[in-house]
C-alpha cells in the first residue's frame, strides 16, 4: 500500500515531492526497472538522476513502460536531473539538456540542476569556474523561460556559490540546492540561506556513506530510533524532514524502499534537539569548498 506523499511548493509554483527516490549507483535495466517499480508501488512521485550516474536512459524506458501499470501519466511525476560538469558553458549545456530529454523520453523536466559548481578539467582555483558556470546558468534560465526546464537549481553550491548566484541569477533565483546534509555534517548557514531566499534545499548522503554504515550505527541515531519504534533510517529522514529539507534515499531493496517512505510520525523535540547536538565528524562525499 503507497504511503501519502509531503510537498514543498517550489519558488517557480511547482508542488515538488519531499521524498524522492536517488539513483546513484543504480545501473542495469532490470535493476532499475525493479527499483523505479517498487518505488512507484511505495508512493514515491518524484525520481532524481544525473547525466554522470549514467542511468538516464534505464530510467526513461523504465518509466514508459512503468507508468500505464499504475495508472499514472509523466504530468504525475517529478523527474530531476543534473548536468555534468563537463558540460558546462555555451552551447554544451543545451546540448547536454537534450540528450537527458532524449534518454529520459521526455519532452520537459521538472527539475534540472548544475550539479558541480567546478568545470571538469579546470583547476579548482580557475577564476574561469565561477566565469563559466555563470555562462551555464544563463541557458538554463533560457531553456526554463521556454518551458523546457519547469525549474532549475544547482547540487553542491556553498554559501558562497549561492551568494554568487543570487547576485548574477538572470531574473531567476535557483529553486534546489542539493547538498549533503545529515547528522554528521549538518550546514546551518546554508539551510538559512536557502531558506531565507525561498530556496528548497534537499539532502543526499542523508542516509551516510554509500561503503560504510557509520550514520545508521551512530548511538543518539539508534537511542531515538529504539524509543520510536522506528528504524535509524527513518529517524535521519525523518530528522531532515521536519527542518523542510528535502530527501533522496535510494536503495535496490523494495523493503527498504518502502520503509523509506513510511515518514508519518513526528520526531519530539527532545530527541530533535539529541540529533541536532550530534557532533559533526565526517562527510561522505565530495567537497566543493575549494572551487572557486
């Protein structure tokens, strides 16, 4: 039985699903399509991708084929996906947005993202980074302007990347940030920021890092799961949810799909407050600091 989706209303106006599922890592027609159905089964409306996963074109196929079974249209689902960093700059953007139409078998996207604030090849301290992913932002709000692109953000902007962009935004303000955020690497500043300005900001590695478990095992995680009767991935999804973060746990096992979703409890403030007290002592994935 699918479990009732939360939305949070995009500054373009868009109803974008709380709970997404990722795909990171997730390679294989067969895989996919069991994913992309156990999660359509679970209640999930919203899938995230990227043209550097590598999956675009399983995902579309997936869909198609998916999507009648449940008596579902694409126009009921949320589909984001990223650029890759070697794309950026006039011309390679455009080009690199119709290619993940066309492997997605699409005609728009509901999100689309810069997903490195850094252009592969160049050297993190290029001034030339923040000169071209300036020129990337510029044909995405063109192709957003078209109805191509119903909306457009960006995955792994830090506060000052964000700062920047706001300042040089073409009349556009992002409506995603997509960063690693959890218990063990929270970035209040930038949860201020975003949300200040009206800007969903989502969260991956919510669940830590894809080759160890040291989240899921953290003791105040599994103390407050315990007293819950929930599990310690609920209660980091959970965690991110009640502060209006956005989350994209991914997963093979339709089990834990579902689980995943099943978010309809409230944590108490105390135990917020446990969580939120928890020390920050590792990040799992990469970092975009030093890009200039």
């Amino acid at each position: 039985m699918a479990v009732q989706q939360q939305y949070f209303t995009l500054n373009t106006g868009q109803k974008m699903p709380m709970v997404g599922l990722g795909t990171y890592r997730i390679h294989g027609q067969s895989v996919i399509h069991r994913v992309i159905e156990a999660g359509l089964k679970a209640g999930y409306r919203a899938f995230d991708t990227a043209a550097v996963y590598r999956n675009e074109e399983a995902i579309g196929l997936a869909l198609k084929a998916l999507l009648p079974r449940f008596n579902l249209t694409r126009e009921d689902i949320f589909l984001t996906t990223k650029l890759d960093p070697g794309d950026h700059g006039e011309g390679t953007t455009t080009r690199a947005v119709q290619t993940s139409l066309q492997k997605l078998g699409t005609s728009y996207l509901d999100l689309y993202l810069i997903h490195w604030p850094g252009v592969a090849r160049l050297p993190v301290s290029s001034p030339e980074n923040a000169t071209i992913r300036s020129t990337t932002w510029q044909e995405l709000v063109a192709l957003h302007r078209q109805g191509v692109l119903r909306a457009i953000g960006v995955s792994n902007y830090t506060v000052r990347h964000m700062n920047e962009l706001i300042e040089n935004c073409c009349g556009v303000i992002p409506a995603v940030n997509q960063v690693e955020y959890h218990p063990h690497y929270k970035q209040p500043e930038l949860l201020k920021l975003c949300q200040d300005r009206g800007i969903l900001l989502q969260a991956y590695c919510s669940l830590g890092g894809s080759s160890d478990r040291h989240l899921l095992e953290d003791s105040t995680v599994g103390s407050v799961a315990k007293k819950l009767d929930r599990t310690p991935a609920q209660v980091l999804l959970c965690w991110a949810l009640q502060q209006g973060i956005g989350v994209i746990p991914k997963s093979v096992s339709p089990d834990r799909i579902f689980d995943n979703m099943k978010l309809d409890f409230v944590i108490p403030e105390s135990d917020m407050k446990l969580l939120n007290n928890i020390p920050v002592t590792e990040k799992y994935a990469w970092d975009p600091t030093p890009v200039v």
